[in-house]
C-alpha cells in the first residue's frame, strides 16, 4: 500500500487527472463505432468487417488487462499508466497510418492493451489514494472520465472524423493521451500497490471465490446493461422513426444522466455500502426494462425511460468495482480491477451477439425483457454470494 497522507486534500487533483486519462481511453473506445461506414469505404470492406475493429478491441482488452495488470504489479503506478497513455496514442497513430484492413485490426490489439491497462490502474490508483472511507467517490471520478467519453468524446470524435476523415480522429485520440502524460508526472504520487512477489502470486485473485462470483454478477448485469444501449436504434424504433437528430438526442440524454448517475453511486456506496447499491440498482433495473415495452414507442416516454435507464445502469460500475477492491487479496487490487474490466468487455461483446439474436429472431420487443433477466441474475448472485461470505466484508 501506498505510503502517503490518504485524507480528502491529497487525492482530488491527482484523481482528476486519472480521470482525464480516463477520458481519452474511453473516446479511443466509444467514437470507433461512429465511424465504421467511413472506415468500411476507406479501406474497402463491409461495415460488418469495419465492425470487427470495436470486437477485436473488446477481446483483446478482456485478455491483456488481467495479464498485464499482473506483468506490471510492481511498478509504479505513475510509471505503469504513463506507459499505458504512450501505448494507447502509439495504438491509434499506428491506426490512424495503417495501409490496410489488417494493419488497422493489429493496431487495434494495441491500443486495446494501452486502454486496459489504463482504466483497471486508474482505478485501483484513485481507490488507494482516497482510502476506505472515500473509495467509492475516488472511483466514480475516475469513472466520470468514461461516462463523459461517452456523452463528449466519441461524438465529438465521429464529428471531427466527418469533417477531416476517420484517421484525423484517431491521431487527435493519440495526442490527447500523450497531453495528459505530462500532468500524470508531475501531480500523482510515486504509488506501489502490490507487495506481492511473482506472477503466481499476483494472480491469486483468480482463486478467489468470492472475486469469481462478482465477475460473474459483472458479465451477467453489464450483459444486461449494454444489450438495450447497442440496440437502443431498435428499441425506440417507434419513437424516433427514421430521424437521426431524435435519436442523437436520446443518446446524448443517455451520456448526461449516465455521468450524474455515475457520481451519485460513488456517494452511495461510500454511505451505505457498494452491495446494497448494486442490489438495489439492479432490481430497479429489473422492473425499468420489464416495463420499457410499454412506453418504447412514443418519444416522450422515451426520454424518461432512456434517462432512468441510464441513471441506474452506471450506477452499477463504481459499487462494483468497490466491492471487487473490497475483497481483493494483499497485493492484488490492480489485478482485481483489471478482471473486472476485462469481464465488462466480455459483456459488451455477449450483449452484441445475444442482442442480435434475439433482434433477428424475435424482434426488438424482447430486448429489454430479456435484459431485465440478465440483470435479475446478477442480483441473485451477488445475493447468494453474499450469503455465504463470512460477516465483515464488503456491505
């Protein structure tokens, strides 16, 4: 653990700047997706091949970031996310001059291992900065930098790419993660977080059952969570018909009440426990997507929907990343984060194939019902797990 003073004055500013860190990882992800029918016509492919660049990036980031959190458990923690920033713009420059379709894949896997190791370290750095009492508002900071990607970046990102072209976006990415390297060296502490020696040791986490079973509750939630939002076009068909402003409307409310949603978790958890709030969250999920049926199909009704959807699924991540740092052995919280990280991705790319199964088979009425089963189980798990774990842990 670090030694340093952990009180309320000495981990805000070096947390912001994790969170602007988290900011341009969570662009390089999200503004891909904007893009893909100029990315398919610049390197001639399918949207359908263009697409596979946001699979890769999922895969590849759900593999490396548990290894690499592990590789790299005894550096600094400014040293192992400076590195992570350079690999990320080394990532995207490398996209963005990439000659052809599998150039691009290749960078991809790059950027993915930047990224990973980024985002699982911010966050187990801010949770070590602001100590126990403060963990879940450190985290939803870090947090803020993702959910403001999402509402900011990515369109801003697709917006600059339509003017200057796809590759314009991607080397803006990069210089935007090598801006934030300079403020990383100067404002976070010189942190180690994991004593432990040896990669069998760093892995340990791996052991755990009572880590397998949160990850576990992390895939079957965020698989929940994410089908409706890849799908939300379908979803509110009725709604928004064929006009994309109304739809770019309902994605902007999405990001604004994700992020307020993100920062009032973090609060939560601090006062009454990261489990009670990702029990409570999940079961209000439950009724909101069972009942989003009803109420998909004229815009009004949308907006509210859309905006409590996205309220309570962020405020999912930052408790549950409390809870995994809450029970993560000695030594192991950059690893415990970068498997919970890892299983998020794994989810995104479930929730793209169950989504689209069910799309083509059923039809865009049983996405959220289906939803709202993913995310019951993960209640269900988190409960009984619970159950079982020895009093004193996490709440």
């Amino acid at each position: 653990m670090p030694m340093l003073d952990t009180r309320p004055a000495t981990w805000r500013r070096p947390v912001a700047v994790l969170s602007l860190g988290a900011f341009a990882v969570g662009t390089d992800a999200f503004v891909i997706a904007g893009m893909l029918p100029d990315i398919a016509s610049s390197l001639r492919v399918s949207v359908a091949a263009a697409g596979q660049l946001v699979t890769v990036f999922a895969i590849s980031y759900a593999v490396l970031a548990p290894v690499l959190a592990a590789f790299t458990g005894s550096w600094s923690r400014r040293t192992a996310l400076v590195a992570a920033l350079v690999t990320l713009a080394v990532g995207n420059a490398i996209t963005a001059l990439a000659p052809s379709y599998g150039w691009v894949l290749a960078a991809r896997v790059v950027a993915a291992a930047g990224a990973s190791l980024y985002t699982a370290g911010a966050s187990a750095t801010a949770a070590s900065l602001a100590g126990d009492e403060q963990r879940g508002r450190a985290i939803a900071l870090v947090m803020t930098g993702l959910t403001a990607a999402l509402a900011l970046g990515a369109p801003l990102g697709t917006a600059v790419g339509a003017a200057l072209g796809w590759r314009a976006t991607l080397w803006a990415v990069a210089l935007l993660g090598l801006l934030i390297v300079p403020a990383l060296l100067l404002l976070l502490p010189d942190v180690h977080l994991d004593a432990v020696a040896g990669l069998r040791a760093r892995l340990r986490p791996l052991r755990d059952r009572r880590v397998l079973v949160l990850l576990g509750a992390t895939v079957l939630a965020f698989i929940g969570i994410y089908m409706p939002y890849t799908y939300v076009s379908a979803v509110y068909g009725h709604a928004v018909g064929t006009d994309g402003t109304m739809l770019a409307l309902l994605l902007l409310l999405y990001g604004l009440a994700g992020t307020a949603g993100n920062l009032l978790a973090g609060h939560l958890a601090d006062r009454f426990g990261p489990r009670r709030v990702v029990l409570t969250v999940t079961l209000l999920l439950t009724v909101v997507f069972c009942a989003t049926p009803a109420v998909r199909s004229s815009f009004a009704p949308a907006i509210v929907a859309v905006v409590v959807t996205a309220m309570l699924s962020f405020m999912v991540t930052t408790p549950q990343q409390h809870q995994m740092l809450a029970v993560a052995p000695p030594g192991g919280q950059a690893v415990v984060t970068a498997l919970y990280q890892a299983s998020g991705y794994l989810a995104v790319s479930l929730s793209g194939a169950v989504g689209g199964l069910l799309l083509t088979r059923f039809g865009a009425v049983w996405l959220t019902p289906v939803a709202a089963g993913f995310v019951l189980a993960a209640a269900l798990l988190i409960w009984l797990g619970a159950r079982r774990q020895a009093p004193g842990n996490a709440n």
